[in-house]
C-alpha cells in the first residue's frame, strides 16, 4: 500500500519559521493530499513536552492512524484529525498519529523553534527554491503572512476558511 510512501518531487513543502526555511517531503497519502489543499497556511504552534509544537487545523482530514513506535525530528504528524504535530526532537510514543511527511535536513529546527508558541508557515513547494529566505524585516512576532491563511480568526472565518478546504478536497476526489 502506497499511504506512506514519499511522493514525487512536485510533493514538497516550505516551513518559514522566523528567517529559517525548511523543506519537508510529503507523503503519498490522502492526508498529506488534503493538507496540500489547505497552503499556503501559518499557524501558531504551541509547545508539548520539549520535543513536539502543535496546532489545530481550521478543518478535519482523512486519517490513517498508526503507531509510529519511534518518532524522528522533523516529522510532521497528524493527531486526531485536525491536529498538525511537528516534531523537533526524537521520540518513542505509544500514540497514534497519520504521517503527513518529514522535513528532509532538520538540522536547526529545535533552534529555530524555540521554546514556547512560535509561528509557522506552511507553502507548497512547487517550483520555489528550497534555499530561499524570508525578507530582513520579517521577524518571529510579526512575520508575513505572504498571502497565507491564518488560524486563529472570527468563527465567521473560520467557517468560510472550512467550506474552502472542504471543497479542495471534494474536488481532488472527483476532479
């Protein structure tokens, strides 16, 4: 079964924390996919147990929950349904979560992260250099949205934001 093999090229992912820039492969799974839909996206991620950040998603997405057993830096995890994880330390957990990807050189990501909640934005990679760096004005407190969703809006919003995505995925499904 494909539901966690590393997709193709065109499957990439940008993670702009603060001036750092990570790239992560997704997987070839109906949850990375539905993920896709939801890009660009900046969240605010909060702090688990000094090895994880975590946010909710403004919508729900397909599950294929495992164990993962051992759990490696820059994983990037569904919990539940709606819940993104991303991991910056190793870990071995007795959870179950749905692979989404992996971020492929995680090194620095525990210091780009830091302790506490910290803003992340997720873009689709598409042909976007992997090397590229957000602007000398952008900076952890104030970053820019470029043209990202934001989680953490009015209700109103929030469902606006749900219907889109809903739609995205309906779409991949039969389109």
């Amino acid at each position: 079964m494909s539901s966690n093999n590393i997709s193709a090229a065109s499957d990439v992912l940008h993670l702009t924390i603060g001036s750092s820039v990570f790239t992560a492969s997704l997987l070839d799974n109906p949850t990375a996919s539905a993920f896709q839909h939801l890009l660009p996206l900046n969240l605010q991620m909060s702090e688990l147990n000094g090895n994880e950040k975590h946010s909710d998603l403004p919508i729900s997405l397909p599950t294929s929950a495992t164990n993962p057993g051992s759990i490696r830096v820059g994983d990037l995890m569904l919990y539940g349904s709606r819940t993104l994880v991303l991991w910056y330390e190793d870990y071995s957990s007795s959870f179950t979560y749905t692979r989404i990807g992996t971020i492929d050189n995680p090194e620095g990501l525990g210091a780009a992260v830091g302790s506490g909640t910290v803003e992340v934005g997720f873009a689709a990679g598409g042909s976007s250099s992997s090397t590229s760096t957000p602007t000398a004005t952008q900076s952890r407190s104030t970053p820019s949205t470029n043209g990202a969703k934001t989680v953490g809006m009015s209700c109103h919003g929030r469902n606006k934001l749900s219907l889109i995505g809903f739609l995205g995925i309906v779409c991949s499904i039969i389109c």
